[in-house]
C-alpha cells in the first residue's frame, strides 16, 4: 500500500510540475519518447545578435568570477552532477570546446558550452562558420537556482564569443519548452528555423524544415 501510495505521489508531483512551469506538452512528447515514438519540434535560434544590458543576478554576487573552465575544473562540476544526460563533459574540452563558467570563490555555480565547425543534432548536422558558435549544455547547480544565473552566464557567455571571434551564436529550443524560449526571449535571441525531428524507435530518423523565419 506504501508503495502504491508513494508511485502516485510521484506521478501527480511530476503532472504538477510540468503544468506549473508550462511544461505539459514537453512531459508527454518525453513519456512519449520512452515508448520509442520520439517527435521533437525545435527551433534554430540566433542568440547574442541584439544590443542588451548585462542581467543582474539575485542576492550576492561578490564572490563571482567568470572563466574558461578547464578539464579539472569540468571533472569536479560532473562528479556533483548525478544523471547529467549521461553526457562526458570532459569529452567536449578534449575536442576543443570551450567551456565558460561562474565560481563563487571555490564552489562551482554554473556553466556551459561554445562548439565550433559543426554541431550534429539527431541526425541532422549543422555547419558553422567560422564566426559561428554554438551554445550548449548549460547547467546551473542547485544551490544557486533563482538567482537569475542562467541569463546572467548566456550574456557573459555572449561576450566571450565576441572575444573568439564569433559574431553568430546558435542554439536549440525545443518547441514545446517554453521555460527555455520565454529564457531567451528575454534575451532577445531571434527563432530561425522551425524543424520536426522524427526518430522511430531507435531505427528511423528523418528532419523536415517546417518553416524559415528569417
């Protein structure tokens, strides 16, 4: 009885939780994609392109300070990270990838990803340029959630980019992830393309181009 209690528990939290945060659609196409029917709409979005002030983040941050993580430090932020999409984190700095960060004076707050040449993406490849980038993989440790970190790291990441030579950033917001487009909406990125991503039990992979937006 126990157990029966505690999996509806957990099936209502997680319902309650999707809703709440926009999310319904997103938790089914995932349910969804479990079952082997994986249908993903996502947009190429330009980021970094418009003029925008700094975001402010909440509480303190005097002991902040941005850098380009480096392989020790990406290896001591995955060992505090359980489940993180079953990524090698370290595998992207080997490649070349450059990882830029927060720390709060020793303790790890945030980071993410530049990748350059090409990025594939469900079987499809993208191209970019050399003054193209594209941005990934950003994770914010618990500890210093709703603090606004993320567009705070996305900006400063913005300049970085600038700094290598990359006037261009591109990223990927999955169609029914509104807490990841309303993010950088408020950063005033600009949606591309609109593809439809089919992956059919493991086997079959297909991605149309539904619509151009600029």
């Amino acid at each position: 009885m126990e157990v029966s209690v505690g999996k509806k528990f957990y099936r209502w939290h997680w319902f309650w939780n999707i809703v709440k945060h926009g999310m319904l659609l997103q938790g089914i196409r995932n349910r969804l994609a479990l079952l082997g029917i994986d249908i993903m709409p996502y947009y190429w979005t330009l980021e970094g392109a418009e003029t925008i002030t700094c975001p402010e983040v909440k509480g303190d941050a005097s002991g902040f300070t941005i850098s380009h993580f480096t392989e020790e430090d990406i290896n001591k932020a995955q060992a505090l990270i359980s489940g993180f999409y079953d990524k090698d984190l370290s595998n992207y700095i080997k490649e070349g990838q450059v990882c830029v960060g927060i720390k709060d004076d020793d303790a790890i707050v945030a980071f993410m990803f530049i990748k350059r040449d090409v990025y594939p993406f469900r079987g499809k490849t993208f191209y970019l340029q050399n003054n193209e980038g594209y941005l990934h993989s950003m994770y914010t440790f618990e500890a210093y959630r709703g603090r606004k970190i993320a567009p705070y790291l996305r900006y400063q990441c913005y300049e970085i980019c600038k700094d290598l030579g990359l006037n261009k950033n591109y990223s990927i917001s999955e169609y029914f992830n509104t807490s990841s487009k309303r993010f950088k909406q408020k950063l005033k990125a600009k949606q591309i393309k609109l593809y439809l991503s089919i992956i059919l039990f493991k086997r079959y992979k297909k991605t149309l181009l539904i619509r151009r937006y600029m």
